[in-house]
C-alpha cells in the first residue's frame, strides 16, 4: 500500500467548505468515468470515509475538512502507486474547483 496525503488550503466558511467537498466523489465519478467506479461514502460531522475503484483497484480513506483546508488521507494498492500524481493531480484539481 502507498500512502496518499492532500492537502487543499481554502477561504469559505467551515460550513460551506464542507458542504461543497461533499460533492467530491460524485463529480470525480462523473467527470471521470473511465478511472472511477463503485464511488461510496459516508460522513460524521466534518469528516468523511470514502472507497471507490481505480482502474479495477480499491481505494479508500478518509476527507477531514477543517476551517482553514480540507485534509485527504487515502491508501493506494501498490499497483496504483504509479499512477499516484495522476490519481492525486485529479482529486486535488476538483477539489479546488469545488472549494474556489
């Protein structure tokens, strides 16, 4: 497993960044439908727990989102770990789309 860790500073309001980062994987589902699938999550106040499918490969992890940013912790199966910038240049690049 390879460790995926992001980052993505923002300026709105907790509760607006929250609301916004919820739409992630649905956008990431849609936009990309050939690298994902199987797209499930569930969520506890500000933090989220996600899985999806890359590539026929399972990934998971969890979406802190706090005041100032929105922190994503995801382990990656090794044979993704080579496609590991593209798979973090997708999520970061949405993510700041939504929170922008």
């Amino acid at each position: 497993m390879s460790d995926l860790k992001l980052s993505i500073p923002h300026n709105l309001p907790a509760e607006e960044a929250l609301n916004r980062i919820k739409d992630l994987l649905g956008n990431l589902k849609k936009d990309h439908k050939d690298l994902v699938d199987n797209a499930e999550e569930s969520w506890e106040g500000n933090t989220g727990q996600f899985s999806f499918s890359a590539k026929g490969f399972d990934l998971s992890g969890t979406i802190n989102v706090s005041p100032s940013g929105v922190d994503i912790d995801a382990k990656l199966p090794f044979a993704l770990s080579f496609f590991k910038g593209k798979i973090s240049q997708v999520i970061t690049d949405k993510a700041k789309e939504l929170l922008s």
